[in-house]
C-alpha cells in the first residue's frame, strides 16, 4: 500500500513533536546545581521543581480532552507547541526562582497536552499503521530524552551558561512549528470535536481505564524514579558521578532501538502478555542485580531496566489497539495519563522518604521491585481487554 506524501508529512509532524516531549523536562537535572547558585534557589524548592513535569502533565493531560473538544484536534496541539515555546523562552529569560518555576509551568503544560493528543491524531490519520507510526515518535522521544540528557551539561560548558544549553531546546521545539501549522490547514477539524468526545467520567467507569491507569501509573513511577535516584544509587555504591551519568545514559540510550521494536511487536502479536513478561523479568532482574552487587556488572543492571523501560512504548500503542476511534483513543490516553501520571509524582518522593528514614538504598530499590507485581497484572488484563468502546455501550453519556 503507497503512502500518500500528506501521510508523510503528517508522520515527520508527529515524529518531530515526540523529539520535544521531554527534553526540557530532563535537562533540568544536568546544571540544577548551576540553576540553584544562580537564582538563589533552595534545595526544597529544587525537589519541587524536579516532580513539576509529572504534576503538570498530570493536569494539562486531564484537561487536553477539553481543549480539543474547543480548538480541534490538531489546533489543541499548534497551540500546546506555542505555549511550550513561549514557556521556554520565558524560563530562559527567568532572573528570579519563583519566574524560572512558573515559566517552567507554562511549557511543561504544553507537553501536558501533547502527550495526552498524540495517540489519538495517531489514530485519526493511520487507523491501520498505528504500530508502525507510534514506533517512529515513541524512537524520537526517546532520542529527544537521551541528547537531552547527555548533551544538556556540555551546551552549558560550551556557551558558558545554562541559559546557553536551553537555548538549544527552544530551537529544537521551534522547528517543529511550521509542520504542525501545515497539519492544521490541512485539517478539517477547525469546529473541534465536541460531538465526537467521550468524556473522562465514561472512562472511569471501565475496567479497561482503572487497569490501563495503574499500568502506567506504574510503569511512569518507575522511570521517574530512575530518572531522580538512579545515578544517586550508583554513586552510593563507590561509583563517580560521571560513571554514575553514564549508567543513566545506557537506560536511555538502549531504550532507543526498543522503542521502535515494542509497538510494533504489541500491535501485531496476536497475545502480547509474553513479551509484557519477559521485560517485567528484565526489571526484576535489573533491581535485583542492584540489590545483591551493584559494582558487579553494573553495565548489565542498567541495560536490563532498559529492558523493562520499553514498557511505555507498549502503553501508548494500547491506546490505539483497544479502541475503535480517536475520540476513543483521546479518552483513554487521557485518563490513563492523569491518574498515571499523579501516581509518578508520588513514587519518587516515596523513594527519597525512605531513603532518608533508613539511610539506604535497599528498600528504595524493593518499592521499585516490587511494582512489576501491579503492573504486570494490569498489564496481563489491559492486553487482554476488549474494545473502551463496548464497555462503555451501556453507560449513558
């Protein structure tokens, strides 16, 4: 079957979004220390400002569905682009704390909205190929989040301030606007989508929302709890703090080929359950590597929670499997996303609580152990659930 060059177009807009949903999230954490001496800022406000990503996209992602019902599917989406934009230039400009978080606010509630879209516009143009499209911006994302990563401290060094590196990630996102504004003139959705939309309420009356809900919700815990204490616990076990950086950056760097595979294999199999058990047991094994020697091939207990991490791809391609429209699919994306995403803001704090109680890793890394138990069995349900759609046939709107 041809690809007509709209279609195209419409993937590289896609494709080019994903690369911006979480760089400014994850850049924060290579020059906090240069963010905090310049503005003052305080270490309890640093550990609020670290959790900000998950508390915005829990809230933008809640209210995405909303926005598109007014503006229309891909107008929501230019507009969220825009605020990110100006949330970023804004924060660039910050020279005080409370400007720099509120700043931060704005853009962050951009990706917000975006993250909860995507699936859905997915749906809309490539009803058929929605494994194959979800790999190629679920790869960008995860590209996005590892150059972030990686490259984020080095910008600051070469243009000698963070001000400098972030500068990068504006044009980054500015690149994407002019195929995001072509998506919209070829769209037709300038009345929104307020007949189409099935509200959130609808979905939480499901199994399918509640199982899907925690499988994320798990599976985000985990990631966020990577991304904050990961390093932390490597360079508790006698490694460097660059050494410790680098086993991060296998997480996400292995994370990348994944990414592309895991929605395409999750759309196709006809039973995915044992492909969501074999990256579970990677988890277990990652965490428990960590737990008996973490200085024992430590390369490998980061490359098998790689593994596991691919779990988000497989999420996002759900979406898609387990309904039959896009209004189907923006309901489920957004609800999923808005418990998901509150239960990753409480799992990291979880993580430094019990740090701080014991004075160890040890039970930190068996909380995170430990939620493969839930999220494999949400996950075992939510592959083997129906459609959204025929749970909700009897529910009165």
């Amino acid at each position: 079957m041809r690809i007509s060059k709209t279609s195209l177009l419409i993937a590289l807009m896609v494709t080019m979004t994903a690369f911006n949903l979480r760089t400014i999230a994850v850049a924060i954490g290579p020059v906090l220390p240069s963010i905090q001496e310049e503005l003052g800022m305080s270490q309890t406000v640093a550990g609020l400002l670290t959790s900000l990503p998950t508390l915005c996209f829990a809230l933008f992602g809640f209210l995405a569905g909303r926005i598109s019902e007014f503006l229309g599917l891909h107008r929501a989406i230019l507009v969220a682009m825009v605020v990110n934009v100006i949330g970023q230039v804004a924060r660039n400009l910050s020279h005080t704390t409370l400007g720099f978080i509120e700043a931060s606010a704005i853009a962050l509630a951009g990706i917000g909205v975006i993250n909860v879209l995507l699936p859905p516009l997915v749906k809309r143009h490539f009803p058929t190929r929605s494994g194959l499209v979800t790999s190629l911006y679920t790869t960008s994302q995860s590209i996005g989040l590892t150059v972030a990563s990686l490259y984020t401290a080095p910008l600051a060094i070469a243009f000698g301030s963070w001000r400098g590196a972030y500068w990068v990630w504006v044009g980054s996102a500015a690149i994407a606007l002019p195929l995001i504004v072509w998506s919209v003139l070829q769209s037709r959705d300038w009345s929104g989508g307020a007949r189409a939309r099935i509200s959130l309420a609808r979905v939480a009356r499901t199994r399918l929302g509640w199982m899907m809900a925690v499988f994320f919700g798990m599976q985000s815990a985990q990631a966020y709890g990577q991304f904050g204490w990961l390093p932390t616990i490597y360079q508790d076990a006698g490694f460097s703090p660059v050494e410790a950086g680098y086993f991060l950056a296998i997480v996400a760097g292995v994370g990348i080929p994944f990414s592309f595979v895991i929605p395409n294999l999750t759309a196709r199999m006809k039973n995915p359950v044992g492909l969501l058990l074999v990256m579970t047991i990677c988890g277990i094994i990652g965490y428990g590597g960590l737990l008996w020697d973490p200085q024992l091939l430590p390369w490998l207990w980061a490359i098998l929670l790689a593994v596991a991490g691919a779990f988000f791809p497989m999420i996002l391609v759900l979406f898609t499997v387990h309904t039959r429209t896009a209004a189907g699919t923006a309901a489920l994306s957004g609800f999923t996303q808005t418990v998901g995403y509150v239960l990753a803001f409480i799992g990291p704090f979880v993580l430094g609580a019990l740090k701080d109680a014991t004075g160890s890793f040890i039970w930190p890394i068996w909380i995170q152990l430990l939620m493969f138990i839930p999220l494999a069995i949400c996950g075992t349900v939510t592959i083997r659930s129906g459609m959204l759609e025929d749970e909700m046939k009897d529910d009165p709107r």
